[in-house]
C-alpha cells in the first residue's frame, strides 16, 4: 500500500490519521513503560536492595500522571474515531451524499457490486437511473467512475463472503452473501487503482482482483453514451493491468449474458 494515494479520495485521510495516532501513542507509551521497567530491575535489584521496600518510592507514585496521559489519550483516540465514523458511514446517508454532490458541483454515481469466486461484476443503471430494468450494463473486473464525484457501492456476494478491498481510498468493507451492504468515496482525480478481494474465499483468493478507473468527466460521459447507445455492457478490458486475470475472464463471460442487462438477483441466482 502506498500512504501517498490516499490522496486520491476525500476521507482516505480519517482513516490515515487515525492509524497514525495510534501508532504514535503506543511508540510512546511503550517506549516510557520499557524505560521505567528497565530502570526499576536495575534501581531495586536483589544485590543493591535485599529487602523489600514498605512502601513505593515517591517517583514509582508519581506514575499515576502516566496512566492519566495514556487514559487523555485513549479519549483523544476514540473521539476522532467517532467523529470518522460518523463521517463516513453514519451520516453519510445516499441523501446527504447527494446533497453534497449538488452544493459542490460534484457528480454523484452508483454502482451495484456482485462478489464471486473469483472474480467482481460491477452493474450499472441505464437511460432510466433504475436498477434491475433492460438497459442495465455491466462490467467485469473493471469499474469505471468519474473524477470529482461522491460514488455509492451496493455490495452483495453470489456464493461465499467476500469483502471489497480499495487500498489506496481506503475502503474496504464485507459483500455478504444473501444481504446487501453499502459503502462509498469520493474520487478526486483521474487515475488508474487496484480492487482486491480482502476475505479468504477460496484457492484463487489471492487472484480475486479487478480495476477501479477514475476517468475525467469527458471520459465518463463518453463511456455511458456509448453504454446507451446498445455497445455490449460487459467490459473487461484492462484486466491485466495488475497481473493475472485469466480464469476469471473466462468465469465471468460465461456467466453473464451478452446483452449487459443483467440484475443483481439474477448474479446471485447464477
């Protein structure tokens, strides 16, 4: 994972921060506990201090401001964590994330997520913005979005429990079998990322891989024309790009038809 392209989504800094916070207080903490439990076996060693002390040194005491400082820190900690989750899973309701979109001038798009072994169907509404109707179209192990837009992600798994798995946004939440989830992120830039599956769900686990491409405005808007305009919806065009692929390219054609209109139930009755 490279910390840098966190910068490629809007919240990817809550979850970089925290993980930084974190990882400083226990630095700390664990460097003055190692400090003070090496000093005290070398201060109250047997040969220097043959009898047990009555009662605790005065500096031994005056640890109380240790635990106070780590107990401070544990607030700081679990309140920035309440404040990034209320972020970005709580109030980020699909009302309040188009709201955002259309004060900002940002787009706003939303893609249904189907999770098999092993490979990811990415599906699309069509003309009429609706879910589960004949001009659906779907993707296979790609999913393109545009830049500056606020992207909503239906999750859902066909067999086993998958989880969807963004590194450099940050996200990664579970595709469950039988039950729908949900997560989202803001896209800032174009670019080109890996999706990975993060669950063991199998022998090709590790080969579970798609694309996530951030394209200009200009870019999208071509795309969904040509969509529309009856090009075949299933798209598995860079498969490759982060190596492998090549089973889950066969799986994936031979499960889906080639008209694209295809549902999200029909994926999971497949």
């Amino acid at each position: 994972m490279r910390p840098d392209l966190a910068e490629g989504s809007e919240v990817g800094w809550l979850v970089d921060t925290a993980i930084d916070i974190v990882t400083i207080g226990i630095i700390v903490v664990g460097v003055l506990s190692f400090i003070i439990f090496i000093y005290a076996l070398i201060r109250y060693r047997r040969t220097r201090q043959p009898f047990a002390l009555r009662e605790a040194p005065v500096w031994l005491r005056r640890i109380v401001y240790l635990d106070i400082a780590v107990l401070l820190f544990d607030l700081t900690l679990l309140s920035f964590n309440l404040y990034a989750w209320h972020e970005i899973m709580i109030d980020a309701d699909d009302q309040y994330l188009l709201r955002k979109a259309q004060e900002e001038g940002a787009g706003f798009v939303r893609v249904q997520v189907v999770g098999r072994q092993f490979f990811w169907a990415f599906i699309y509404p069509g003309a009429d913005q609706t879910f589960g109707t004949t001009d659906d179209y779907t993707t296979g192990n790609i999913m393109i979005v545009p830049e500056n837009s606020y992207v909503v992600v239906d999750l859902t798994a066909k067999d086993v429990l998958h989880s969807f798995f963004i590194p450099e946004f940050r996200v990664k939440y579970d595709a469950i079998p039988g039950q729908r989830t949900r997560v989202w992120f803001k896209t800032t830039e174009p670019g080109t990322y890996e999706i990975a599956c993060a669950e063991l769900c199998g022998d090709k686990h590790y080969d579970m891989r798609a694309v996530l491409r951030v394209v200009s405005q200009e870019e999208w808007e071509a795309w969904v024309a040509r969509r529309s305009n009856g090009v075949p919806g299933i798209v598995s065009g860079t498969l490759h790009a982060f190596g492998g692929g090549e089973h889950r390219q066969k799986s994936f054609s031979s499960s889906l038809s080639h008209s694209g209109s295809v549902s999200v139930q029909e994926l999971s009755a497949n």
